[in-house]
C-alpha cells in the first residue's frame, strides 16, 4: 500500500512537542528566578478485518482524520481551483482493497476535462484479475461541487457531491453498489486518490483505494 502523507497528526505531534519544550523551558527559567512568561497561558461491502490487516485501520482513521479537518484554512499558496491544477493527463497507481482484506497493486491512468463549470474525471486502473473503469461528471460553482459517477466493470453508479478549494477535493459518494468518500489531494510531484467505502448497516468506513499519480 503506497506511503500516505500523514500530515494532519505529523502537524500535531509537531505542535504538541513544540509546546512541551516551551513547558520545560519556561519552568527552568522561573527556577533560576527568571521569566519572560506570564502566569496564563490548546470496493463493496464490508467485513471485519483480519488482524494481519490491522494496518489498514490506522490508514483509515488518519483518513478520517483528514476529512475531519476539511474547515481548515487553506493557505494563500494552495488557494483557486484545484481542478485547474489537475487538468490533463496522468499515469500512476497504488492498492485497491477488497472486502475481504485482499490488496490488489494496479496500475492506472485517469484524464481531467474542465470546460467553464464542468469537470469531468475518467479513471481505468488496471491489476492480476482485476479492473476499473469509471467516469464522474460534475458542476464546480464556488468551491462546491455535485454531480454523478458511473463504473463500466461493475455496472454500478450514483451521485456525487463535495467541495474543492485550493488543494483538496472532498467528495461524498453515494450510488447502488458503492458509498463512501473520496478525497483527491495535489501535492508537489502529482496528486492522490484515497476512497473510503462505508458499509451500509454499520456505518463503518474502511480503506477501499489509495492511489498516486504523476504527469
């Protein structure tokens, strides 16, 4: 499974470290009689995974994480339209995990068309005895986004809706065969494709994809 950026909790394990040096600091200058501190002072289904597979469930809680952290600034570096930024052709690949825990190495190609307010997305990845093929087609009017997805292989389709602004694309899925959520980060030498997939009685989310592409 490729190597995820873990840069929500790395940012607060920074954080944090940063404070309890401060703490030390602050309290051996107060010991020696000095101080500059004042007194006051933050892909279908689901089954249990087996326990070699115990990693999977930490990628999907730092996934989580990231959805959870949506409402974060963006910085004046990563704002605009990141569809603008992923227009074209790229070539990449990374897992694809099925229900029953087996990871699947594909290898994929996906194309970003944006024409004024619409945006669509193809992507075919493909693997040993295994293949995907699917399209989304959306509307993007001020950062937020909403339309429909469709899978050629396994007949399935449905709706999509989200936001995208600066870097990120948050999508909520929602469709007859497949639910979930996708994120699409852009980073330095590409971008990523991460897809949660929520089983249907328990409301459990569970790692489904998790790609990398490059021009």
């Amino acid at each position: 499974m490729p190597r995820l950026r873990l840069t929500f909790f790395g940012r607060n394990r920074t954080l944090y470290g940063a404070a309890q040096t401060l703490g030390r600091r602050a309290k051996s200058w107060r010991s020696s009689g000095f101080s500059t501190i004042g007194s006051e002072g933050m892909l279908m289904g689901f089954k249990p995974l087996r326990p070699a597979s115990y990693a999977v469930i930490l990628v999907c809680l730092v996934l989580a994480a990231s959805f959870a952290s949506r409402g974060e600034a963006a910085s004046p570096a990563s704002s605009g339209d990141p569809f603008d930024k992923l227009k074209g052709n790229w070539k990449g690949g990374g897992s694809v995990i099925l229900n029953d825990g087996t990871v699947k190495k594909v290898t994929c190609s996906s194309q970003y068309k944006v024409a004024g307010d619409n945006v669509t997305q193809t992507l075919n990845c493909k693997g040993n005895d295994y293949e995907v093929n699917t399209t989304l087609k959306v509307t993007d009017k001020d950062g937020k986004i909403k339309g429909s997805w469709n899978e050629s292989v396994y007949a399935a389709s449905g709706s999509v809706s989200g936001t995208a602004k600066g870097d990120l694309v948050h999508a909520v899925i929602a469709g007859d065969k497949f639910s979930g959520r996708m994120s699409i980060k852009l980073t330095d030498k590409g971008h990523t494709i991460n897809v949660l997939q929520r089983d249907a009685k328990s409301g459990v989310y569970r790692l489904a994809t998790s790609l990398t592409f490059h021009r």
